[in-house]
C-alpha cells in the first residue's frame, strides 16, 4: 500500500557520472544558444540604430538643400519688384540677367534634391529588408516615410511656387513693355503693340526706330523743299 504511485516521467535525480554529464551539456548548450541569441540582437539592434543615423544624415542634407531653394525663390520673388522698378533698360537686363543665374540654379537644385529625395526611399526599402526578420522596425519605418514623404510634399511645394514666380515674372515684364510702348508709340493700336512685345522688341528699341522714322521723314521734306527751291529759281533764271 506504500508504492508511490507511477508517473509517466521520470523524476529522479541523476546518479551516475554519465547522466550528471547529459543534464550538463543540455544546460550549457541552452545557456549559450540563449547568450549567443541575445548577442546577435544586440548587434542587430546597433547596426539599425547606425542605419537610422546615416537616415538623418540624408534627411539633414536634403533639408538643407530645401533651404537654399526657398532662399533662392524669396530672391527670384524679390528681381519682380526690382525688374518692375528699373528705370533704364541697362538695369533691367542685368536683373534679367541675374534671373536667368537664379533660375539655372533652382532648376539644378531641385533636381538634385529630387535624386536624394528618391535615394531616401531606396534606403527605407534595404533598411527593412535587412532588419524586419531581425528586431522591431515598425516606429523607424513610420519615421523614414514621414520624413520622406514631407519631404517630397515641401519640394512639391517649391515647384509650383517655382512656376509660378517665373509665370508672374514674364507676366510683368510683359506688362510694363506694354505701358512703355504706349508712351513711346502713342499711334500704334493695342494689337500692333502686343505685336512688337511678342516679337521681342524692347520698348526702347522702338522708340529709337519710331525716332529715326521721324528723322528719315523730315530728311525727305527738306530734301523735296530744296529740290523745288532749286527748281524755282532754274525758272526765274
């Protein structure tokens, strides 16, 4: 009636050398798989963070790049004014001339921002296939996007500012040929003055060859007076 009743495992404590050894090898094996496991996360952890580092060094240099472009809108925004209140035509080419550099320069770097923009993204997608079978990524992901994406939306922004500067900037110099060639040809109709703005031709310019006109006429009526001067006094003689 004392048995111990039987079980299905066995619960008795190792005896013999031999068996001493198994239970030694399985808790030394466990002990270093798990030190060997945290090791490896470890290291996963570090390089990710190393990763997320290069990340905003990359978003760093693509917002500074942002700057100078918004920079350089609040000048090309700034030659409107300017080009508007030029009084000769000497000033309003050098403004034109220094909008032309300002232009090339947005133009080239928006595209670079473009090109960094872009190489964000591509970063985001080696990022997680690397570490998304290593350790947690979900919040850095959400962080690259974000900060991609915002970055794109404000370069997008840029661009339709960028557009329209230039739009308004033709659209005044357009304007203000217009009034000079009113003052300068007061005879020609509104369509022949839209006319000589979309052929190119500076106010002064016309003004200068409206000027001759009037000189090459007056040449010719004293040229015809001296000529009947002389032949009235052929008849008296």
């Amino acid at each position: 009636d004392s048995e111990a009743a039987p079980t299905d495992y066995d619960t008795s404590t190792p005896t013999t050398p031999q068996e001493q050894q198994r239970v030694g090898t399985g808790t030394e094996v466990a002990a270093f798989l798990g030190v060997s496991w945290k090791a490896s996360e470890a290291k996963a952890e570090a390089d990710k963070r190393q990763s997320m580092d290069e990340f905003y060094a990359q978003a760093g240099d693509v917002q500074r790049d942002l700057g100078l472009i918004n920079k350089n809108l609040d000048q090309l925004d700034q030659k409107r004014i300017d080009v508007i209140n030029a009084t000769s035509q000497q000033q309003e080419q050098a403004i034109r001339d220094n909008v032309d550099e300002i232009v090339s320069d947005v133009n080239r770097s928006m595209v670079g921002t473009k090109k960094k923009i872009e190489a964000m993204g591509e970063s985001t997608k080696a990022f997680e296939t690397k570490y998304a079978s290593k350790c947690h990524i979900a919040s850095e992901l959400r962080i690259r996007n974000g900060m991609e994406q915002a970055a794109l939306r404000r370069l997008n922004e840029y661009l339709k500012r960028f557009q329209k500067l230039q739009s308004d900037f033709n659209s005044d110099i357009r304007e203000k040929a217009l009034r000079q060639l009113a003052i300068a040809v007061p005879a020609a109709t509104e369509e022949e003055r839209e006319a000589m703005v979309d052929q190119g031709m500076q106010p002064q310019e016309q003004y200068f060859r409206s000027k001759q006109d009037r000189i090459t006429k007056l040449q010719g009526l004293r040229d015809r007076y001296e000529s009947i001067q002389r032949l009235e006094q052929s008849i008296q003689e």
